[in-house]
C-alpha cells in the first residue's frame, strides 16, 4: 500500500484525478458483478429463443435459402 501511495504522489493533478476514476470504475464494476441476482439471471436466460425440430427441419429442408456467409453477428 505504501508503494502504491508513493507512486499516487508522483503524478500531477492530472495522473492522480485518472488514476481515481479508474479505482471508482473498478469498485462499480465489481458492486455491479456482485449485485446480479440469481433469479434475474435466471429470466434472462429462460428469453433466450430455442428452435424447434420444425424450425430445424425447415433449415436443413432449403439451405439454399439461407447464407449466412459474411454474416456479421
């Protein structure tokens, strides 16, 4: 801690405000991870769209109508 204090000092008004913002960006990054609730999670992943064996019949029925080269996804 004492090296990261004396490094701290090293910096102009500038360096120092950079280096707050991005200590403030970490904590609200990791609130944030620590904040996901599981049963939100678990909504987000039941919207998730599954196809069906028809909607797999149709594709493998016409591929020709499908190109999904040089598809950005």
């Amino acid at each position: 801690m004492e090296e990261l204090i004396l490094k701290y000092n090293l910096l102009d008004t500038f360096g120092q405000q950079e280096l707050m913002d991005f200590l403030e960006f970490l904590v609200q990054k990791k609130q944030k991870k620590m904040s996901v609730d599981a049963s939100t999670y678990k909504q987000q992943l039941l919207q998730v769209s599954t196809w069906s064996e028809d909607d797999l019949a149709e594709l493998q029925a016409y591929p020709s109508k499908f190109n999904f080269e040089g598809s950005e996804w």
